[in-house]
C-alpha cells in the first residue's frame, strides 16, 4: 500500500492549469454570460475551435500517430500538429507514446499511465496531478518511427510556444476582431480548453466504465454511444481496444464518428492514404465469439445445460464456418469484378454459389440471434 510519503511528487503546474481553467470555466463564463452575454458568433467560434482541437487530437494525435492507421500528407499533419497544441495535451511524441504503452499495458495498473481499475478520478486526471511517470518520461523508444517525421520532430522542440501561442493567440485575435476580448479568452480560451480536456479524457476514465463490449471483455474498455458524440467518435472503444489498427471507431453507417468521415473525406482530395480496415469476416467472428462466450457462462448454471450448450456449439460453428465461406466467395467476386469476368459465362455457376451462400449466411445470422435471444433470458 503507498502512503502519503511514498507518492510522487505533485506537478504543480497541472494542477494549476486544470484547477484555474475549470473554475474560470464554471465561474466565470456564467457570470460573464449573465452581465455582458454571447452572440451567436462567439458561439459558433467556439464550437469551430473546440471541433478543431477535438480532431486534431482524434484524427492526428491517436489514429494517425498512434496507432498508425492511415497515412496524411504534410499539410494535414502540420494541422493537427498546431490544433495538438492547442488542446494542450502534451506534445504528439509525448501523448502517442503513453497511448502506446496503455494499449500495450491495458488495466496493468503498474504499467498503464491511466489504468481505468486505479478508479475514475485516476483515469481521468489523477494520473496527470503526480509525477507517476517520471521514471519514463523522457523516454520514446517505442515512438522511433514517430521521431522519423520532421512535423512531429518540431512541434515536441517548440511545443510550448506553439502551445502558449495557440491558447493565447488564437482567442486574442478573435476578440480583437470581434471586438469583445474578454468573451473571445474566456469562451474560446478558457471554456474550450476545458471541454476538449475533459472529453478526451473522458475516453480515459467513462468510456472504460460505463458501456457495452460486444467484442472482447479481456479489457475494460466500453463501446458507448454517447461518448462517441462528446468525443467524434472515439467512444466506440471497446471496439478500439480489439481492432486498433483500424481507421475506424463506428464502423456501422449510424454511427457517430466524424473522425472517420474526415479521413475518408480527405483521402478524395488525396491528403490521407492507405486508410486501414479491419476485414469484415474478422469483425463477425470476433462479436460472435463473445456472445458464444457469454451464452455458455449462462447456461452454465442451468439445469440440462449440456444439451444446450452442445446446441449452441454446433449453431456457433455452423455460423463460423458459413461466415468464413461467405467472405472467401465475397473476395474472389470482387476480383472477377475488377477484371470484369462477373458476368462472363463461365464464372454464372460461380455467381449463382455466391448468391447461395449469401442467403445460407443470412439465415445462420437468424438463427444465431434467435438463440442468443433465447438462451439470454
């Protein structure tokens, strides 16, 4: 057990920064608010600002420098670079290589730098508030490829500068321009601040609470829908922990992940490329592996469970097997489809088998649900 002796020492600074910012932010914009008011054009600034941290740090700081999903061009980097620090997160060295090390490390509250089982204050902002890291803090041999990048190079040698610049500069000269100073650094300045802080750090501490895992529970990572809309979609992060190298968070149409519709949309205009996905095939079997998983521990406890479970194994590996067969077919139908052999004569057998096996699937999906359903109750 660690005393009170034995902790590490407080980073002042940090907790001046996240005390001084929340007060103002709850004290101060209220009353600010009450006296002098906001105009729809403030508003608007500080939803553009805020939205310009919030991907920065999503889109750049984790998808692209973290984990490596997607490639960006200079200009795009040097974007996400400068909103980087703007958010005031720490330089993208800095912050990619403890993201690292918690996704290596998940839960291990001796290795994880914000282990969500060390509780939600922890998580969220404790694991900032003492030097728990000092022993490592400089060290970024598990970022070599990222020290590779001139961009990232430069913003760690200038980030606070640039990061002084941004949270004073920016704010500032809206004001000048607005013609309301105090407003434009107290909204755009010290409110933003405050909201890209804690929903980012919200994926840290809720979001490893609070939701589904319909894909892996060796984590405690959440999938959480109304995470995704604070964070642009980081908050499908149970998803995340499995399948990291994937561009995407919400990988179904619905849901909300305007971080992935930047990727996608950037790759149209040629600024993002080799965007990773994860196969569907994989995706399938990975959800119904975890629902074969859950179902079995519940009829574990029931009378003539055996029966059942023999029942659910065999509809499992059915499942399993006809999802594997769908995918190969899907595969080498798209590749007659790029040499435009579809449609040819002696490809119609083979046609007419892939149709099959798309209609066996979906009536394997039905039954596998409707077991599920059953047995869930």
């Amino acid at each position: 057990m660690i005393t009170q002796q034995q902790k590490p020492p407080v980073i002042w600074l940090n907790v001046a920064i996240f005390s001084v910012t929340f007060l103002v932010a709850l004290v101060g914009v209220p009353l600010y608010a009450y006296y002098h008011g906001f105009d729809w054009i403030q508003i608007t600034m500080l939803l553009v600002a805020f939205s310009f941290c919030g991907m920065s740090i999503t889109a750049g700081y984790h998808r692209l420098w973290s984990h490596k999903t997607y490639q960006a061009n200079a200009v795009l980097r040097f974007i996400f670079a400068i909103g980087g620090a703007f958010a005031l997160q720490n330089s993208i060295l800095h912050w990619s290589s403890d993201h690292r090390i918690h996704h290596r490390h998940v839960d291990n509250n001796d290795k994880d730098p914000y282990s969500a089982k060390k509780g939600f204050f922890y998580s969220h902002i404790g694991w900032m508030l003492r030097a728990y890291q000092a022993s490592r803090y400089h060290d970024y041999d598990n970022c070599r490829d990222l020290q590779k990048d001139s961009i990232v190079m430069w913003q760690h040698k200038y980030y606070l500068p640039l990061a002084i610049a941004t949270n004073l500069g920016i704010p500032l000269a809206f004001g000048l321009i607005h013609g309301d100073v105090w407003g434009a650094l107290l909204l755009v300045g010290v409110l933003r601040l405050v909201l890209s802080h804690h929903t980012t750090f919200f994926i840290n501490s809720l979001a490893h609470i609070w939701g589904s895992q319909p894909y892996t529970d060796r984590n405690t990572a959440r999938d959480n829908g109304f995470l995704a809309l604070l964070t642009f979609g980081e908050g499908y992060h149970n998803y995340h922990h499995i399948f990291e190298n994937d561009y995407r968070n919400g990988i179904c149409w619905w849901q909300f992940d305007p971080t992935k519709w930047l990727i996608k949309s950037c790759s149209w205009i040629g600024w993002t490329k080799n965007l990773k996905v994860t196969p569907a095939d994989r995706i399938e079997k990975t959800k119904a592996k975890m629902q074969f998983t859950r179902i079995q521990e519940h009829l574990s406890s029931m009378p003539n469970s055996m029966a059942r479970m023999s029942h659910l194994e065999d509809e499992y590996n059915a499942l399993i097997a006809k999802i594997s067969d769908y995918y190969q077919a899907k595969k080498r139908l798209l590749e007659l489809e790029k040499q435009k052999l579809a449609s040819s004569y002696d490809n119609f057998e083979f046609v007419q088998q892939y149709q099959s096996m798309k209609k066996r699937l979906e009536l394997q999906r039905r039954e596998w649900q409707g077991l599920i359903q059953q047995y869930a109750l």
